[in-house]
C-alpha cells in the first residue's frame, strides 16, 4: 500500500493558510479581515481534502 506523498502539499497549504489567516483575521483592519477569514475557510478545505487524498487514494476515482 503506497501513501500518497503528493498530498502532503495541499496538507501543508492548508495548515499554512489556516496559520496566517486565524491572527490576521483580528489583526487586520475591515475589508482585508474578511479576506483573511476567506483564507481560514479555504485552509480548512485543503487541509481537509489533503488528508481524504492521503487515507483514500482514489476516492474521486470513480470505482
């Protein structure tokens, strides 16, 4: 069973973004704190996706 090392990028990306973006959201001021919420949210996906394409390979495959 191989472990697919290619999705340790998206994991890395997610957790970067949720990282930068959970103080910057506070930090900000008005209209770019949204945006770093954004950044949360789009974080917590590709982590999250990251993770399902690392314990299940081909789980967009179709089979």
């Amino acid at each position: 069973m191989t472990i697919g090392y290619q999705y340790s990028a998206l994991i890395i990306a997610g957790l970067a973004g949720m990282i930068w973006g959970f103080p910057a959201s506070h930090r900000l001021k008005k209209p770019f704190d949204i945006a770093a919420a954004a950044v949360v949210l789009l974080g917590v996906v590709v982590f999250v996706l990251g993770i399902l394409l690392t314990c299940i390979p081909g789980f967009f495959g179709g089979r």
